[in-house]
C-alpha cells in the first residue's frame, strides 16, 4: 500500500471519528435539557380517600362528557375549581421515583388537564398525592400517575 493511500486513510478515519464524537455529545445534551422535574416528597403529602375518589370521579365524568355540552362542561370544571387555589393549579405526572426523589414530567394545569380527559374521552391516571394551602382546604398541587 503506498504512503499517501495509507495516510488518506486515515484522515478519514480520523474525520469519522471526530464527527461521531459530536453526534453523540449532542444527543447527550439534547437529553440534559429533557430532563424531568424534581420534587422532594417533603413536598407533597398523601391525599384522603374521599378526596381522591371525588376527584378521580369528576376526571372519569369529563372523559365520558359529550364534546357538545359546553355548558355542562363549564358547570363541572366550575365544581371542580372549588377544590384548587385556581385553574391554573399545577398538575404533575410522576414518572418514577428513585432515593425519594420523584421525577415528574413537564407540568400541566388542571384546567388544561380537564380539557384534555374530555378531549381523548379517557382518564388513564390516578391520583396520588396533593399539596393542600396553609388553611387546608385548596389544592395547591396535584400528583397523578399512571393506573
């Protein structure tokens, strides 16, 4: 094999190895900036049994809800507003939880969750826990998961 065969070959091994180097190291930050939410469970506490029923119920009723009924939609999420501090309180997916440390995807509030139940007609999560107000009485953040 000639000289400038050899080295021309491995230039361009080199060159290959330098551009998979930067293929990989992208995909990896890619994923750093797809990494979930950490919530410590200090921060959330178990919900009661008839809180978790009630609501479970209501995201049961908007997934079997007709898509036409706007008032009866508006009157439940109206129902169901009285237990959150407001619409917009955050609802979070756990996705695992590893040395007490729950990791969550990216939030949602509750009244685009509403929406969403009644728009794929399907309540696919249970509730696991809730983070109530210094008076006890609204839902400041809610946690679902998966059935």
């Amino acid at each position: 094999m000639s000289l400038f065969t050899y080295r021309t070959a491995v230039y361009i091994l080199v060159l290959l190895f330098i551009f998979s180097c930067k293929s990989s190291q992208t995909a990896k930050s890619d994923e750093v900036d797809e990494e979930p939410q950490v919530i410590r469970s200090s921060d959330i506490i178990l919900v009661d049994k008839e809180l978790k029923d009630t609501l479970e119920g209501y995201f049961k009723l908007f997934a079997k809800m007709d898509l036409a009924d706007i008032e009866g939609r508006d009157a439940k999420m109206a129902e169901v507003f009285e237990y959150f501090s407001s619409p917009d309180t955050p609802v979070f997916f756990a996705l695992y939880n590893s040395d007490g440390e729950k990791y969550y995807d990216k939030p949602v509030t509750i009244s685009k969750y509403l929406h969403y139940l009644r728009d794929t007609r399907q309540a696919p999560h249970i509730i696991q826990a809730v983070k109530l107000d210094e008076s006890q009485t609204k839902i400041t953040k809610i946690e679902l998961a998966v059935k």
